[in-house]
C-alpha cells in the first residue's frame, strides 16, 4: 500500500516522536466516535477504492477548492503571495499518503505519533520547517475542522467511481467520516499544548 | 420554533457574553465549510421536520448511546456516578433546543454569542454552575468532537421521518455536517482560550 511512501519528502511514519495522544486516548475517542471493526473493515475497501485515485483527489481539493479561498490558499503560498510550487508539490504527496494512511494503516502508535506529527507541522512549531519555505506561520485549527467537512463531502463520488453499491459507499463513507471526527480530536490536542505561547485557532 | 424555549433553565440565548467568535470568524468558517445559503435553506427544511422529535432523539442519543459509554455518562453524573436526574432534565432540555437552533436559528453574534456559553459550560469555566450541581469539572474537548460523529451518523433516520425524498434528505444532512464543522470550530476557541489555565483535551 505504501510502495513509494519512502519518497515522499518529509513523510516519517514510524519514527519515533515526542509524547503524543496514546493507545488509552485512541481507545477512548474510538467509543465516543462510535468506531468499530466494521469500520475499520469498510475503511480498508475505502483503501483499496481510493488508492489509484488519490493524485486526482488531491488535486481536486487544492486546485478546485482550496485555490480558491484565499484565506486557505496562502498557507501554501509565500507571504507575498506568490506560489511555492515544490513546497505545494512536497505537500500534496503528503496529502496523498494521508488519504492512504487514513484507510489503510493499523490505528495504533505509529499512527498516532504521525497524526501528531501532522499536526506540529500546521502549527508554528513546525510548519514551513519540513520543506524549508517562508509561508504563514500556522494553519488555524479552526479552518481544519471547518475544512474537513468539504474533504468529507467532496471524497464521497470517489468512493462511488469504482461501481460499488451504496450498500458498501455508504458504510465506507460512514467509516471515513468516523476517523476524520478521531483526527480531528488528536489534532486538538497539539493546538492546545501551543496554546501555552499563543492562540493558533 | 421556539415558543418554549423561555422555559428552559439556563437557556440564556440573545444574553449578551463575553467576546466570543466575531461575525468575521464565522464568514471564514463558513467558507472553510463550504457552507453556502443552500445549506441555510435545507436546514430550514431540517429544523421543520426535526422540531418534533427533538424529545425523542436527545433521548435516543442519551438513553441508548450515552448511558452505555461510561467515559461521557459520567459528565452528568455526581462524581460517585449515582444519577443527577434533574441535572440530566434541564441539559437534556438545552440539548433539545440545541437541535432547534442549529437548524432554525439565523447564525448571527446572538448564535456565536451562545455557541460560546454552549462551549464555556462543557469547560472548567462554568460547567456545573448554571444547573448548581457537583459532577465532572468539564467535558473533554475530545470526547465533544468525536461524540459528533455519532450525532451526524444517528440524525439521519430522523430526517428521512417525514417521507422526505432523498433528494432532499442528503442535502438536509450535509447542511447538518457542515453546521457541525463550524460548531466544533467555534467551541475549540473556548477550550483554547481554557489552556492557559489547564488541558481539557
């Protein structure tokens, strides 16, 4: 599943990171979210559906959505407003690799220290550094939670392109739905340990 | 919509608060959400066909979901976990209305003023004191945005009670889940706020 994953820059799932949410959070936010192995089961066929297509998925969002709102697409840009091609390039493949991870990696530490990864790296303790550019400093948390309602919208004709039934679309579509709702929650915990210097929401 | 609502305890809607979210956030976040006055019309639509099952579905959330998961039951409880039952009423009653103005109420400074008393009462600020009750000291972020997933995931069958075509029911929930989006938004910069003193993730 994640033949070139080793290419793609920046991307560093399964190094070891600093203290993140743990298997007990995991446990935890999974009962709230009401995700189960089935999830997880529709999650994988959501992989296997979403695989060779998450080039276009990406590009639907950055160059149809989010190139679009100014006020999302500057965190890809330089300050002046000018285009950071490779920067854009570096991170789309990261994106990319998200969606795959997304449906297809065991949920556990590994997974859990990416996803905080992730979220150092839209805040200013990380953001920028990974692909050594100037851009905004941090991507407010607030337009993540607002966006990921477009990404929940907008994935779902992909997860229809490969002539399954509703009958299995509408649990994976449920199951992606899920995890994003568990992202989410991991992702606030980083934004409230910056907090402490400054109000990134 | 709201001919009752003066009778809910501690419903304080359209009382003036301290600074919360500013009509400029909002217009971010609803771009962020791609949430367009489609969306307003089909809430509309939503609030008319949930505005009498709102007893029956807070019930379902609390008795049927809530109850069973020991990690949120907890938060309206006393801290021995024997039963707050009037406590459970008035939030109950709150919760209900919840769904009213979500789906009926203008989003404007009195709704962003409230969603921050909705967010302020989950944290150590004030929850508790409205309904003057010991339990939980405040309801974990976390728990709030990943519990959404299954208040998206269970409201469902209740906007297809009215024999609405799906044609209308889709675009009613999608407006529902975007709406979702922009309130865990607003309800994050509460917790934020929150983080100077402690970590309610």
């Amino acid at each position: 599943m994640n033949g070139n994953a080793h290419d793609i820059p920046g991307y560093t799932y399964g190094a070891s990171a600093v203290a993140s949410a743990t298997l007990d959070d995991l446990r935890r936010l999974r009962i709230s979210a009401g995700f189960t192995e089935q999830d997880e089961h529709y999650l994988r066929m959501a992989g296997a559906v979403l695989e060779d297509q998450v080039e276009k998925i990406v590009n639907h969002w950055r160059a149809n959505i989010i190139a679009g709102i100014p006020h999302l697409a500057r965190h890809s840009r330089s300050l002046d407003g000018s285009p950071l091609p490779d920067y854009l390039a570096r991170s789309n493949r990261r994106f990319q690799q998200w969606i795959l991870d997304t449906c297809l990696r065991p949920y556990d530490q590994d997974w859990l220290n990416y996803q905080q990864e992730i979220a150092i790296r839209h805040t200013s303790l990380k953001k920028n550094q990974t692909d050594n550019v100037v851009s905004t400093p941090y991507v407010p948390y607030s337009d993540i939670v607002a966006f990921v309602a477009v990404l929940n919208e907008t994935i779902k004709p992909y997860l229809q392109a490969k002539e399954h039934q509703e009958s299995d679309v509408i649990p994976m579509h449920k199951a992606w739905c899920k995890s994003m709702h568990i992202q989410m929650a991991l992702w606030a915990r980083t934004y409230m340990e910056v907090e402490s210097t400054d109000m990134e929401w």
